[in-house]
C-alpha cells in the first residue's frame, strides 16, 4: 500500500481508531495484522518471503542467546547466511547471470545462465537489514532475545517503517510495542503534523519535479546540456523530498500512534561537505553500515591508508545495495572518491582547511551539492551508456534550456523548491526563531492550512511509487 493512496486515507485513521479502542493486551495483534494487510497490498505471496524470514531470525535470536563462543558465532552466520541469501536471490541474482555470461563472451567461453523472471519483493533491503540488527545486537549482547514470537513479528512488519525504513535497531523499538499507550491530541497532532510536511514533501515537490525529471531523463538523446543540469538538479531535490517525504509520513504515522521511530533525515543539502552529508542523509542506513562493516573493519583506529580502504568498501557496498546495477556501485565509488579526497585534503592541507574565511561555508555547500548531484546522474540514469551520455551532453554540448513539458510544470516545480528552501533554511539557520514561531497556535494552524491548500492544488495525486520502494 502507498502512503500517497486512497487505500492509505481509509487505512490509516482505521487503524488508529480500532488501536485505541481494544485492550493494550490485543493492540500488538491488531498493528501486526494491520502491518500483513499494508504489505499485501503489493504481491499477497510474498509475505511468506517475510515470515520465513521473522522465523529464522525469532530462534536464532534465542539460540544465540543461549549459545557459547563458537556455536553462538555458527548461529549467527546462519542467520546472516539466510538474510543475505534470500536477498541475493531476488535482488542479484539476474546481475549476477548477466556479468557471469558477459565474462564468458568476453574470454571466449560461452556461458549461458538463464535469467529468472521474478519480481523483488518490495522494500526486501530494509527489513532484511533491521532483522540483521536484531541478531547482531543479540549476540553482542545489547539486546535480550525477543520471546513472543508476535511482538519480533511486529518489530519486523511494523507498516509505517516496513517497505523503506526508517531501518530501526530492536533497542529502539522492540520496548515501545509492549507500552500502554494512551490516546494523546497533542502527540496525536504532532504526528499528523509530521505527516502532512511528508505528503507536501512528496506530492507538491518530489511529484511535481518528477514530471520534469521524467522527460528529460527518458529522452536523453533529445536535449542538451543545460536541459540535463535542470533536470539532475530536480532530480537531486525530487529524491530527497521523495525519500524524506516517506520518512516523515513514517515518522508522524507512528507517533499518533504512539511510537518514535529516528530522524532518518537533517537538511542533507545544507552540508558543507561529503562527510557533513552522509550525518545527514538516509541516516539509518549511514548508521547500518558504520556499525556493522565499517567499525568491524577497524573504522579509522587503524593506518590512514587502512581507514580510507575502509570508508571505500562501505561506500562500494553502500552502492550495491542501493540496486543490482553498475550504475549504483559507479555512484557508491563516486561517493568513496569524494569521501576520500575530502579526507586527503584535510590531512595534506590542514591549515587552508581550517583557515575561516568569508563565504567558506556557503561554497562549501554548492560545491558539496554539486558533487552529490553529479553523482545522482548514476542513480537515475537507466544504463550507463546514459549516464555518460548525460555528463558528455553537460560538458561538451551545453546548448540552451529547452522545457519538455508543460510550462506550467517547470513553473510550479521552481515554487515548490523555492518553498522548500524557505522552510529548511529557517529550521537550519534560525531555530531560536523557528521553535517560537512553533509556540504561535494561530501561525502554526495557518501553516498547516497553507500547506494543505498547496497540496490539494499543487499535488500530484497520480499514486506514484516512492523511489526507494524499489531498494
């Protein structure tokens, strides 16, 4: 079920209503059938992929508990081991056989391995990194193995998280689902609050630049340069406000609620650097993966040379999760060199990166926003062939602007990000300012008000997927 549906208008508030009137003993059961029914929204047959998986991971959870030394660490590796392989499966498989046979031809030894015909289980990445948190955390002892089967079924499934994070480690949330929670107006608006500054985020301008972004980036061959600058520069706000969008709506949705899930996003685009972006972008995932490979890897305790191998391979993998493409381990590398030099700069060069001078930190920004635009051209672009085409067509043939759609489009598409700017820069730069303008009732209701006509008028009600549904 998508969040910018109607099945999700008439979802939502049931859940909620029936939540607050059963018993707190049955509320547990009610948000895990609620949860089966908003991913079987998609393809029905694959909740099984996920009880598979919650099965495997309830007793490993309890044997590794249980377990000592080498048979905890066996425990672990099978529990990995069937997380990882059935992601495999149905997210590399076909790359995989597409590079096996590409090799074959290359060397002259034909491999032909057959290509499956199946669909990725939606959001299969996500739950398959927060079930891993479960089991690692276990085994490190940081977290009791989860006895009621339902209840790591609901930390699982929980539905406003379920499909695209945010990726929640079981200390955070595990507890929450055993809480008595009561009905709340003023947790119950905040939340709601939360969820309409996601559906602005999602509908009025990552929906709105995606009609932009579309054309361009489907008819590569038709535009110039200047055209395909426009058009990645929507498509890094399109993104962002895509994912973040969802983020919020998960957020809010859990809070009326009753749950806190983590802030998975802080203003990314305000970064003065590489490493500034990743503190603030996607940052459950950023968290993932420096608590589980980066650290593991020795994290920076380690040789200068040694740390930036380190930082590499998480951003090469971070790549890969993202997608079973090159284009996304082309956009993880990209990201790995930024990271790199950044950290080259800072220990060859310390005194100009230390010297405060005027404007450092506003360029700091463009520069960091153009970095991580330019490598958004592998993100979107369908093929590689494309992406070069793209960063060919900026370089060499810049040419003139040319609007693929509608006028109106491009028109709306520049309010919307210049309302978005607006926002975030107040909350970035002014939150003394913000957080009292927060305490006005009467500003705050305009708010929401303003924000909901600009929905109802600006929206794209078209039920688009979020972009990072298919991850």
């Amino acid at each position: 079920m998508l969040f910018n549906s109607v099945a999700f208008i008439l979802f939502f508030p049931a859940v909620v209503i029936f939540y607050f009137l059963l018993p707190h003993k049955y509320r547990w059961l009610w948000l895990l059938l609620a949860s089966c029914y908003f991913y079987m929204f998609f393809i029905p047959a694959y909740i099984l992929i996920l009880f598979l998986t919650i099965v495997i991971d309830y007793y490993a959870g309890i044997y590794i508990e249980a377990a000592k030394d080498s048979r905890k660490k066996l425990l672990l590796f099978i529990s990995i081991f069937a997380n990882v392989g059935i992601l495999c499966v149905f997210k590399y498989y076909n790359f995989l056989a597409d590079n096996i046979t590409y090799l074959g031809a290359l060397f002259s030894a034909p491999v032909n391995v057959p290509h499956w015909d199946i669909i990725l289980p939606i959001g299969l990445s996500f739950h398959t990194f927060q079930a891993m948190s479960y089991t690692i955390e276990v085994y490190r002892g940081n977290q009791k193995a989860e006895r009621h089967l339902g209840i790591y079924a609901l930390y699982v499934l929980f539905f406003p998280q379920l499909v695209a994070g945010p990726i929640e480690r079981p200390m955070n949330i595990l507890h929450q689902f055993y809480q008595n929670v009561h009905f709340d107006y003023t947790r119950i608006v905040s939340g709601l609050r939360i969820m309409l500054l996601g559906f602005f985020m999602k509908l009025v301008v990552a929906d709105r630049l995606a009609l932009v972004v579309d054309s361009v980036y489907n008819n590569l061959s038709q535009y110039q340069g200047a055209t395909i600058f426009v058009a990645t520069t929507f498509f890094s706000i399109q993104i962002y406000c895509d994912f973040a969008g969802y983020s919020l709506i998960a957020l809010g949705s859990a809070r009326v609620l009753g749950f806190e899930l983590m802030v998975n996003f802080k203003k990314p685009y305000f970064s003065a650097s590489i490493s500034d972006f990743w503190k603030r972008w996607h940052i459950s995932l950023s968290g993932w993966f420096r608590d589980y490979v980066y650290i593991p890897l020795g994290g920076n305790k380690v040789s200068f040379s040694r740390w930036q191998f380190n930082i590499f391979v998480v951003f090469v993998i971070s790549g890969l999760w993202h997608g079973a493409s090159w284009n996304f381990v082309i956009w993880g590398l990209l990201h790995g060199v930024f990271q790199l030099s950044e950290n080259v700069y800072k220990k060859y060069f310390p005194r100009w990166h230390e010297k405060k001078w005027l404007g450092k930190r506003f360029m700091g920004v463009v520069f960091t926003f153009l970095l991580v635009s330019f490598a958004w051209i592998f993100f979107r672009a369908d093929t590689f062939d494309n992406a070069l085409m793209a960063v060919t067509k900026m370089i060499t043939n810049w040419g003139v602007l040319q609007i693929g759609v509608d006028p109106t489009h491009f028109y709306y598409s520049i309010i919307a990000i210049l309302s978005l700017i607006c926002i975030e820069m107040m909350q970035e730069y002014f939150p003394d300012t913000t957080a009292k303008l927060q305490k006005n009732t009467a500003l705050l209701y305009a708010k929401d008000a303003s924000m909901l006509v600009a929905i109802l008028l600006l929206g794209v009600f078209d039920s688009s997927q979020f972009i990072y549904f298919q991850f």
